[in-house]
C-alpha cells in the first residue's frame, strides 16, 4: 500500500515544487542561484516522503570554489530528488530542450538560468558550447552535467562522454566528479525504509594547461576515479550488482 501513496504525494510534490520554485525565479529571473533553491524544493522533501536514508560527502562539491565542472553519474528518474541535496551555489545544468514543454518544471528550468541544448543540432550545439565557455570563465558560476548521457538504471557507470571534459579544458576549470551509489538495485518505495543512499565528492581534478589532445587521457582519468568509488559506495549501502 506505500508504493501508491507514495507515488501520488511525489507527483503532488513535485508540480508544487514546481510552482514554488517558478515563483521565486519569475520574481528574480535568471538569477545564477536559482538551479539550488530549486533543488533543495524538490530533494529535501521528495526524500523524506521516499523514506530514502541520506548519508552525504559532498563538502568537496558545496564548498569547492567556483566555476568548475561537476561530473555526475546518472542513475533514474528520481536522481532529480537525490542529487538535488548536492547541488552548489551558483550552478547550472545541461539539459535537453524538450524539457522547456514540460509544465512548471520547464518554465523554471529555463528561469533559472539552465542551458538547453538540441540534441543532433551541430550549430546549436557549437553555440551551447562557446555559451558555457564564457559562464565558466567570465560569470563565475559551475556547469553541473551527467556525462553518461543517459540513466544507468542500476547497471553501473556507463562511458562518458567528452562534451563535459571540453567544456572543462575550453575554459581551464577542474572537473568534480560526484557520485552516487546505485541506489535503484535496493530502492523498494514499498517499504518503510525505502532504500539507501550514499554520495560522494572526489577531488578536483584540474585542466589548467591541459589542451583537446590531453582530454582522452581526462576523460579515462575521470571514468577509473569514479568507477572505483561508486563500487566502494555500493558495497557501503549494500547496493552491489547480484552475482551472475
């Protein structure tokens, strides 16, 4: 009976997060810190009604200065929910532009200052890409980016792709990478205790003086660093991929 109630009280949360979060960005529109408050709107209670247990690292993301990458692995749906606990000041993400049509949650993605990029379009791809150059170098603010390109699904961390790495490079800023555990493989919304997650912040890992030809040796780099942790994570919350 949990799993009902609780997926209507999240649908229920997330248009009111919705409309709380487009409030406070059509009063201050584009404001560089509206992607965090917005997050907090949507995770701190989402959480709570998943009875998902939180145990977060993140400092090295919160409290990193900026600009920088953030480099997130990418896990469900409810991944809106979950890292929206990390999400730091001054912070924008990478998303597709079809998320504009969805309501609320569109108008105040586009508010809050977020770069919408169509997928298959070179053009407008290069003109996202120059965009975030000069935010990264000039607004002092973070791109956060889950570089997989799509949801894991509890299968584990999938290549990334080099579009948060020259983006990074472009504009001489770390890479953060963040990860979480597979939190999906043991999440049963209908239980009490819904599932488990654990999050953390690895060290910056710089590109100042790093060139495009250094970014496939970034790029892996980054993958081993992050691959490695999130198998720590799982076996600290009990997440790990069942035995074939």
């Amino acid at each position: 009976m949990l799993l009902p109630l609780r997926m209507l009280l999240l649908c229920v949360h997330f248009v009111l997060a919705s409309i709380l979060g487009l409030l406070v960005s059509v009063c201050r529109p584009f404001n560089p810190d509206n992607s965090r408050i917005a997050a907090r709107f949507y995770a701190v209670p989402a959480t709570f009604i998943m009875g998902m247990k939180m145990r977060l690292d993140i400092d090295g993301v919160l409290k990193h200065k900026r600009p920088a990458v953030i480099v997130a692995n990418h896990l469900s749906n409810y991944d809106l929910f979950v890292f929206g606990h990390a999400v730091p000041p001054r912070t924008v993400t990478l998303g597709k532009t079809s998320l504009k049509w969805i309501p609320f949650f569109g108008q105040l993605y586009w508010l809050a200052g977020n770069v919408l990029i169509e997928r298959g379009n070179a053009v407008q791809a290069k003109k996202a890409m120059m965009t975030t150059t000069d935010t990264l170098q000039h607004k002092d603010m973070t791109i956060w980016v889950f570089a997989e390109g799509t949801r894991g699904h509890g299968k584990g961390l999938a290549p990334l792709k080099k579009g948060a790495f020259q983006m990074a490079i472009n504009a001489g800023v770390p890479i953060i990478p963040l990860c979480g555990n597979n939190y999906v493989r043991g999440m049963n919304l209908n239980r009490l205790r819904g599932g488990t997650v654990v999050m953390r912040a690895l060290e910056p890992i710089p590109t100042a003086g790093l060139t495009l030809d250094d970014m496939p040796e970034l790029m892996a780099t980054c993958q081993a660093r992050m691959k490695a942790c999130i198998d720590e994570l799982d076996r600290e919350a009990g997440t790990t991929a069942p035995q074939a």
